[in-house]
C-alpha cells in the first residue's frame, strides 16, 4: 500500500440526479467511432482513505477514464454529507456516511435509502458493467442492484480476514471462527457475479483453498513504470542536480537531506503501521543487525553494514512501534516519516538501499510492486503472495515469517556489497515491468467488454 495519492483536480460539484453524458449506447469514444465503455466501481473505500484497496480503485478508475472510458465510482462520503462530485474525469457518488468504529480512515455508508438510490442511478447510467471492490455494505447493495436490472458484475477481491481483526479488536481465540465466517460469507456475494479476479495467481489460489469453486482471474494491480523508476533512469528527481555514474550516491545523500534522513545504509517500508504489517519485525532486525549506521558505500569492520529503517505511512501503531524501537536502542536508527506527500513517494524509494516487508496477508503489496520499479533488491516474508514478487538471490530474499534475525541476515547479504545490490534491484526492475499498468488496464476493459456481451446475448 502506498502512503498517498495524486493530488485531484479542481472538484466540479453535480446536482444528485446529473449524469454527465447520454444514455450508454450512445455517447462516443474521444476520437469518434465507437463509444464509450461506462463502468459504475462499487467501494467502500475510496480516497481520501489511505489503504491498499482505495488506492488500486483510485488509479484504476483514473487510468480507466484517461483511456476514454466513462467512469462513475459509488463510495461512502468523505464528509458524512451525500453529494456527487467529478474529478479527474471520474464522477464520484457519494454516499451518506458514518464514521467506522473500527478503522480511523475508514467511514461506513448508511444503507437507509440507498437501495431507492441505487435504482434510479442505474436506470439513469446503464453501466456496462458494475465493477465492485469490496464485498461489505456498498459492494455488497450495489451488486444486489446491478443483478435486479440485469447489468452484469465483475468483483475484485482485496480482502483477507487477517487485515479486519486488529481493526475489529477481535480476540485471538476467536479470530479462526471470525475467518471461517468471513470466508463463507465472502464466497456467497462472489459467487453471484458474472467474473472474479484478484491481483496475484496466490490470491485466487486461496479463495479456491476456502472452498470458492467458480473460476477466479489474476490480474495485477500494476504499476505506473514512468513515475517509480531507479536513480539511474529518466533524468534528475525532484530538486536534484544531475545523475550519472558515481553521482548516484551523491544523488541518494541529497534526497536523504532533502528528506530528514540520516545517511547511511537503509531498509525501507512504505505502509500502514498497523498490526497485520508485522512492522516490529522490521525493528527486531535492525536491533539484530551488526555495524556501525555507516553511510551508503561504506561497510564496518564486522562487514557488515550499519542499517536504519525508514518507516513511511502512519497508523494504529506508530506509538507501540516507536516504543519497541527505544527499547530495543535503535530508536535513533529508525525513522518514522508519517504521512508521505503524493510528489514526495518516488523518492522516498530511491533513497532506500533495500524495501522490506513483514506482512503475511498480502494478495500482491502494491508497495513492494512501486519499490521494485525504483530498483530496489526486496527483502519479503515468504507468506501469502510476496513470493510471486521475489527470485531467491536475483532479485532479493525470502525469510521465514516470525524470525527477525533470518530478516537481518538477508538485509545484509544484500547491501553488503553494492555491485550485488544493483544487481538485485536492475533485475527487481525487470520484473516490475511485467505488472504495467496499462496492461491491467485494457484486461479489465476486455473483462468489461466480454461480460457485457455475454449479458446481452
């Protein structure tokens, strides 16, 4: 998950019952012809919450409209007030809203009157396909909807039970049962949609494993290859002189500066602070880690080199982290950044040496996708889909979750020596390129495309 998004143009706000173009059928592509594909996305998270699922509907509805769909999203309101607003090509409908008692980010819509809602505003867009993100109150009303006048639904899931327990304060004797009951549920609103998909091969995997028979499509959650690329790639970043050869590192020490960062050796996480991220790992081995908090290049004379950790992204957490951090005496070698600016996140990944990540319930880690497009080596819990994201030894390491000194080691097998790094993180670029973006893109077009015609037939 990222720590923020692109900033949004002016909103134009839209009288509620205002549709923006003609009936679908009707309205034109960009340059004539064909028209339009009109797609209604149904969440219950949206910006400007800050997770993983909100920000992969965000760029999809975005990158969706930039290709010349006609693109509507149904999400809870921001505000608590129900309005509808475009942005960026994407017009937002807003739900009346409550905020959630169990995530801080998070606001629940109000069911009370949607389903009225929810009929008129099919009737009015006629979608050629509802595309849900989500399989609680908004995904789960709007899919409901869609089935009632015949429009067909495509579903992602993002989901695994592992990332509601903390939230929901669940106790850890109850939390197998709550999983079972999440699943089950879970595969009751997928199995009445016309398409699934989810982001990694691993992720269908375990909807199968949970006992969900209909055929589930893996489709990368992408990755924008031209605004997360290396230092060495693309001319200089933000307020930056040149980069060329050794000026690389000189490159790397002014973005720290820039930044507040120290100078030395660094093992980065971008993502929420909360408990399923498993972040006191991440500290525990930077506590275990041996050197002197030498700068990058430089090794100690047990070769091997200091190492900070560079936290970015905020959450529930952020206090019991930077308490472990002190007890642990590394509290000076562990950076927490808070909420990164949307221009700022490029660079936050080229000042880093290593991106690692302790999560055991990711279905990709968009984050760990943006690191390795910047050209960092990857350090992974070998839990969930991360596995899919790293060769062992060409692109970085697995460890075994729960063993931060496995963590450390593996740290220090890659920027130990920096020829092995750069190596790692040119073939972690390659590997990134097989995840654009746009390719994501035109598959869900095609997916729109077919279950469309398959409604219609």
């Amino acid at each position: 998950m990222s720590t923020s998004f692109a900033p949004q143009s002016p909103a134009v706000p839209r009288a509620l019952g205002e549709n923006r173009s003609p009936g679908a059928g009707e309205s034109p592509g960009k340059g004539g012809g064909r028209r339009r594909t009109r797609v209604l996305i149904g969440t219950d998270t949206y910006p400007p919450d800050v997770n993983g699922a909100a920000y992969f509907t965000a760029r999809l509805a975005r990158g969706l409209a930039e290709r010349g769909a006609d693109v509507h999203v149904l999400c809870p309101s921001a505000s608590g007030r129900p309005h509808v607003v475009e942005q960026d090509e994407v017009v937002e409908h807003r739900l009346r809203s409550m905020p959630s008692l169990a995530h801080e980010s998070v606001r629940l819509a109000l069911p009370p009157g949607v389903r009225g809602h929810l009929n008129r505003l099919l009737d009015r867009l006629r979608p050629d396909a509802v595309h849900i993100q989500n399989h609680f109150l908004v995904g789960r009303m709007l899919a409901n909807a869609a089935h009632t006048h015949g429009i067909p639904v495509v579903a992602t899931n993002h989901f695994m039970p592992e990332n509601l327990f903390d939230h929901m304060r669940i106790p850890e004797p109850l939390r197998p049962h709550m999983a079972r009951l999440s699943w089950w549920d879970l595969g009751r609103v997928l199995s009445r949609v016309e398409h699934v998909t989810t982001p990694t091969p691993a992720a269908a995997g375990l909807l199968m494993n949970q006992g969900f028979a209909r055929p589930v499509e893996p489709v990368s959650c992408g990755i924008d290859l031209v605004r997360f690329r290396p230092l060495s790639e693309g001319g200089p970043v933000r307020g930056s002189g040149s980069e060329t050869g050794g000026g690389q590192a000189a490159e790397r020490r002014r973005i720290r500066a820039r930044l507040g960062i120290p100078d030395r050796r660094t093992m980065l996480f971008v993502g929420r602070l909360d408990e399923e991220k498993r972040t006191d790992e991440l500290i525990r081995a930077v506590a275990l880690s041996r050197g002197s908090s030498g700068s990058s290049g430089s090794a100690s004379s047990s070769g091997s080199p200091g190492i900070q950790l560079v936290l970015a992204g905020h959450g529930a957490h952020r206090e019991r982290w930077e308490a472990l951090a002190r007890a642990e005496g590394v509290a000076d070698r562990v950076v927490f950044l808070g909420f990164v600016a949307h221009e700022d996140l490029p660079d936050v990944y080229r000042c880093a040496d290593v991106f690692t990540i302790a999560g055991i319930a990711e279905l990709q880690s968009i984050a760990t996708l943006e690191a390795m497009a910047s050209g960092l080596p990857v350090v992974a819990a070998d839990a969930m889909a991360l596995p899919h994201l790293v060769e062992e030894g060409r692109n970085g390491y697995l460890y075994p979750p729960g063993d931060p000194a496995a963590l450390a080691a593996r740290v220090g097998s890659v920027v130990s020596e920096e020829a092995v790094r750069a190596r790692m993180g040119a073939h972690s670029r390659s590997m990134a390129s097989r995840h654009r973006l746009e390719d994501s893109l035109k598959r869900f077009e095609q997916i729109y495309h077919d279950v469309s015609v398959g409604a219609r037939a």
